[in-house]
C-alpha cells in the first residue's frame, strides 16, 4: 500500500482537521470530534436546512458539497462506513430554524438506518424532517427496482436543485418536491478499471487483472453488470450513454445536464476524452447539452474509472441548476 497518511486509523481525523483549517470561512465544526460539519452561516434563518451523510473515501462527496447554495450540513463517517445517528440528529439540530430539514442520502444499509433513527429522534424534539434517497445507479438494479437503486454520482443533481429551491425560501413540502424530481430525472452508469485500497486494511478490496474493465461496478467495489477487455474511450462512452437512454427515453429537442465522474484516479484528459463522445452522440440524437459538469463528483479513494450522469431537464429544474452556489471543492457564478 502506498499512500501519503500518517496513521491508518487517523486518516479522517486528520483530513477533517485539514479541511477544516483550509476552508474556515466556508465551514464548521459542532462536534468536537468534527463529525458532524455546517456551512458557517449555519442555521439560515427560515430557510429549509439540507442535510446529508456518509462515509468517507468518496470526496467531493457528503461533506465537498455543504456551502451557500448547496448543503446546509453534513455527518462524516469513517471510510465506507456510515455516520452514527447521533452524529445525523446533531447536524439536523444545528440546520433547523423550524422551516424543517430534508434529509438527503444514497441508498445504503447503515446510511438509511441512521438517517431513519435520526428522524425518529429529531420529530420527539419537534423538528419536522422529511428524506429522499439517492437511487440514480442503474446498475445496481434493472429497470423496474428503481427504487433499490444505489445513489452515486447524480446525487449531486439532487443537492444542487434542492439546495437552489431551499435558498428561494420555498417550503419543505416544494424542496423535498424538487429532490423527488431531480432524482427521478437522474441516470448514472460507470465503469471501473482498478480497485481502490483502504487505509485500514492494506490491500485492494477487490481484483481487477490489467487488461481488464468493469461496467456498473459500484463505487465501494459492489460487483458491475459485465467484466471484459479494456475498451477504447469511445466504446465506453458509447456503453454507458446507450445504457442511460434506455433506461430513460430522453426525445430530440429535449434539454439535459451531463456530469462526467471521476473515481479518484483518471486524469481530467480522459474525462474530456469521454465527454467529447458523449456530446456528440446527444448531439447527434437533437439533445440540446444545457451545461455540464467534468471533474470528481463522487469518488472511490483512488480507483481509476469514471461515470456519466445525464439529467433529463425541464423549465423548471433549469432555471434551478443555473442558480450560483459556492462550496469548498466547487462554486458556479
């Protein structure tokens, strides 16, 4: 294993304590253990808080996205493990303003659970939390299970057009509205080409041979939908687009979002590599690109491979994605 940490078990300690010194006048710490983070201006006054959680290893993810005109705050757990519920039920307390907390995660296990016992908890105190789970993987589970989706990297769409509708000062009924949406208007499919390795442990979490690539793998090394030869850029991006419109019938004239991931080791030339194709196979459908997004959005520690999220947009959800937001990892003017 070769990594640049000081202690395994201390890794997100020490990245929480880094990232809070680096980006003070974005966030802060109501824990002393720093593992529940609020945007500095934290709470709005009567606005909805946003909230989200989950485990580390994945930035930008969870806590990259907690900043004027995004999150309101955010539970950190260890790597690739789920945040406590007293660490959820504490950011829920300091986001609230009595305009009410939606909830904001992927459909995982632990991530849910706790999410759920938080709520439970937050409503004996009188706070109104309402949730919406991530579930635009596709796949994780074929058409039809929607519902038992993983959320990965569309969950940024789901943050920004909620986050945007909550800064307007809408009601928590019209933000959880806008989530729902988002998340139904939101496909994502990926490949990997290598595993990742966690601190802790000290070797891969799973084996991919050199020559080797894997379509849908999830971003904690979950099993994909087909393993194979290495493919050109091309052929990837055309297995991935193919793979969204299918799932979701986008018509020509429409408008959409692209979003290209990083899984934490693919250089940003090769992200362009897959967005050219991309582009211009939409093109070539009369899908009219709105904006897009290139970069890391929802990470693996450094597992090479990428995903590609397409948002179905309407009037609607473009007026909110254009709204500015201002974050530690990103801004938009």
């Amino acid at each position: 294993m070769k990594k640049v940490i000081n202690d395994p078990e201390r890794v997100v300690d020490e990245m929480l304590e880094g990232l809070l010194l680096a980006h003070s006048d974005k966030l802060k710490s109501i824990r002393v253990d720093n593992r529940s983070l609020v945007r500095i201006d934290a709470p709005v006054k009567d606005k909805v808080g946003i909230v989200t959680g989950g485990g580390s290893g994945h930035l930008p993810l969870f806590l990259g996205y907690v900043g004027k005109g995004m999150l309101d705050g955010v539970a950190v757990g260890d790597i690739f493990q789920s945040p406590s519920s007293q660490q959820m039920l504490d950011v829920i307390r300091a986001v609230n303003t009595g305009a009410g907390v939606l909830a904001l995660y992927g459909n995982y296990g632990g991530d849910v659970m706790n999410f759920d016992m938080a709520s439970d908890l937050a409503d004996m105190e009188n706070i109104r939390v309402e949730s919406v789970v991530a579930t635009d993987d596709i796949a994780s589970m074929p058409k039809g299970g929607e519902e038992k989706r993983r959320g990965v990297a569309g969950m940024f769409y789901m943050y920004k057009l909620a986050s945007a509708k909550a800064e307007q000062g809408a009601s928590l009924e019209e933000v959880k509205r806008i989530a729902e949406k988002a998340n139904a208007s939101v496909r994502t499919m990926g490949v990997a080409l290598s595993p990742c390795t966690l601190p802790e442990v000290g070797r891969p979490t799973f084996t991919i041979k050199d020559n080797e690539m894997e379509i849908g793998m999830g971003i904690h090394g979950e099993p994909g939908v087909k393993k194979g030869k290495i493919e050109s850029a091309d052929s990837i991006a055309e297995t991935l687009v193919s793979s969204i419109l299918e799932d979701m019938p986008i018509e020509k004239g429409n408008n959409v979002s692209v979003l290209i991931n990083g899984l934490g080791a693919t250089p940003l030339e090769e992200l362009y590599i897959v967005y050219r194709k991309v582009h211009h196979m939409l093109a070539d459908r009369g899908i009219e690109i709105h904006n897009r997004y290139i970069g890391e959005f929802a990470t693996s520690l450094e597992m090479v491979g990428l995903s590609v999220s397409i948002l179905k947009l309407d009037d609607e959800l473009k007026e909110l994605i254009d709204e500015p937001f201002s974050t530690p990892f990103f801004s938009q003017n």
